[in-house]
C-alpha cells in the first residue's frame, strides 16, 4: 500500500481474507496519512497558492557515510537521474513529509504535524500528501499546507495520484476494513467524484498520459481503468499493489506483497518490486537484486527519465520495528544504491520522484 492511511499487520490480513487474499493491512507503522493530535496546519479548502519551484535548503539533517562505528564508508552512487524524491521519515521522531535530491542530498524536512504517502505535482510546485485520514496539499517548500478532504470514512483518505496536467487528484477512500473507493477530485478539493464503487481498490497511479489509472484491488490484482471510469481491465497480477507508470506509459512497477498476504503460498516468490507490461502481455518479472525489499508493501517509483526506480529496503529491526532506507536501482537490477542511510529505530518511505 502505498503507504496510505492505515493501522497493524493484523487489518491488512482482515482486508486480504476478506477480499481473496494478497493486499491492503498494516503493521505498526503507518503507510500514509499518520494519525496526529496536533491541528493541521489549515483548514481551507481552497488551492493552495501557487509556488515559483524552490531550490532546497541546506540539509536538516546530513546523510552519514557509514551505518555505524567500523563499518565501512558507502561507495559514491552513480550519477543520478533528474528531479527530487518526496519521502516520509520518522528521523525527527514521528512520520514527516521530506524531500531530497534523486542523488539523496539535502534532505529537508516540509511537516511538523505528520504526514505520509506525498506526491509532488507534475510542474513541482506542490505536494499532495496524507495526515490524519485527510488528503492535504502544500507548496513544494512546505507552506500552505491546505486540507482538502473531510471523510467521515472508517479508514480516511490516502495515497493521492496528480493527473498529469496538474488539475485533478485521485485518491484512495477506506470505507472499512475490507472496501477501499477510488475518488477523483479537483485539485482544490472539489468535485470529488468516485470513480470506483463497493468494490476493494487502492493505491491509485495516473497514466502519464493522462487516460488511464492503474490501482490495486485487494486481492493483487493490479488493474487499469479509464479515467472516467469506464473499460476495466485486470492485468496478470497476484499479491501485487502501489502500481507506478514507467514515464513512457509502457510498463508498471508494483510491490509483490509476498508475506504480507493472508494466504502467504499464493504469491509469487520472490516478494519486492516487479515489472508488467501495460497491455496485459507476458508475465510479471521480478527486479533482480531485490530481496532487501521492505514487505510492509511500500511503493516503488520510477525515475522521471525511467531509467532507475526507487523503492525501500530493510536493512534491520523486525518487521514490525523494521530499519527501512530508500534505495535506488535499475530495472535489470544492476546499478543499486542506498539514498538514505538509517539507523536506530529510523524509517525512510519513498512516496513521490519528479
């Protein structure tokens, strides 16, 4: 799951059985909007105003070379691809929204008040973002942090999707345990529409051309629909969930969530990042060299040049308490290196790559 909105590892096995299996739940930690006591930020639900593209401050917090006393010094990473990557961390001490360069550079921190799942907008000035069962929006330098959603849902609303025009929002709506709406909406929070009903739909991802979106229903079956909602269309897909376009439109990744599924034995070994063709042909392949993968699910994202993808690696802790670092590679699984380094109790997400 994209990290959404969400509880312990025994909801996501009440979602999976009761949809057929292989998806939605969650441990400890949450995988987008992190339930808070403090206020948003704001209340309005009015665009938030428009910010010229900020370059990044100084990093909040330097990324260390080495993991701990007499380990070894990391290697330099290859040169990276273009853009930012939008993250959720609790190095401060409980989820926030941060950004970092794609080389993993000047991490700064945009959230006091939590957050989970961001989602930067295709022209960078905003983040769409998660907190507290709401889907919020900001300048892509923290400010203006606007609400846009009030669900009176069980679950709330998580993991917001940009069109790639910038004018709409998709997201996830819980509705209970086991039955998950996606909603599309303006991006000032209005219009919200559903775009699919009564069924157990997730994680939605816009096309890059704007006339589809790829979700994950609740048994992993990663699926395609119009985006007015019409032409429904599974791919050849178990366990799988968080789909993400290749920027070219042709191929999606998605985490397997094998030993997050309530019936372990029917997902594909092994768990972690996999590739499958838009069109529905062939079968899903898994990226080598990825068995660190964090099984919470958590996303994997592409680079904006598709060259690489990003995606979350457990590097200690248990599952419940896991050492999570953000991780980059190719899709031939050549090329890996770690963006963020944690320890202790740390945990870094990735949410969003432009």
């Amino acid at each position: 799951m994209r990290l959404g909105t969400v509880g312990v590892v025994a909801l996501l096995a009440m979602g999976l059985a009761a949809c057929g299996g292989g998806q939605k739940a969650a441990p400890t930690l949450t995988r987008g909007s992190v339930p808070s006591t403090e206020a948003p930020t704001t209340t309005t639900t009015s665009a938030a105003p428009a910010a010229a593209p900020v370059t990044t401050p100084p990093p909040v917090r330097p990324t260390p070379t080495t993991r701990a006393a007499g380990s070894t010094q990391r290697p330099s990473p290859p040169p990276a691809a273009k853009g930012r990557i939008a993250f959720s961390s609790n190095r401060t001490g409980k989820d926030q929204i941060w950004v970092m360069n794609s080389d993993g550079s000047s991490p700064t921190q945009l959230t006091t008040a939590g957050g989970g799942d961001p989602a930067i907008s295709p022209d960078g000035r905003r983040i769409a973002f998660g907190r507290s069962g709401h889907i919020f929006v900001m300048n892509a330098d923290g400010s203006g942090q606007t609400q846009l959603t009030s669900s009176d849902s069980t679950m709330g609303d998580s993991t917001p999707t940009w069109s790639p025009n910038g004018a709409k929002i998709a997201f996830d709506r819980h509705n209970s345990v086991a039955y998950f709406d996606i909603v599309v909406m303006n991006a000032d929070g209005s219009g919200q529409t559903l775009l699919t009903s009564g069924g157990c739909d997730e994680t939605p991802a816009w096309s890059p051309d704007g006339t589809r979106i790829a979700f994950a229903e609740c048994g992993g079956q990663i699926t395609i629909i119009n985006a007015d909602g019409s032409d429904r269309r599974a791919l050849p897909t178990r366990c799988g969930t968080n789909p993400d376009w290749r920027p070219d439109g042709k191929q999606l990744v998605y985490i397997n969530a094998a030993g997050f599924s309530g019936d372990p034995s029917s997902c594909p070994s092994p768990g972690g990042p996999y590739l499958v063709d838009a069109a529905g042909t062939g079968s899903p392949t898994a990226i080598p060299n990825t068995s660190d993968a964090y099984m919470y699910p958590t996303p994997a994202r592409w680079s904006p040049d598709g060259t690489q993808i990003a995606y979350d690696a457990q590097v200690g802790g248990t599952t419940s308490s896991p050492i999570v670092d953000i991780v980059v590679i190719k899709p031939d699984g050549s090329g890996k290196t770690h963006l963020t380094h944690a320890s202790g109790t740390e945990r870094d997400y990735v949410g969003s790559w432009r």
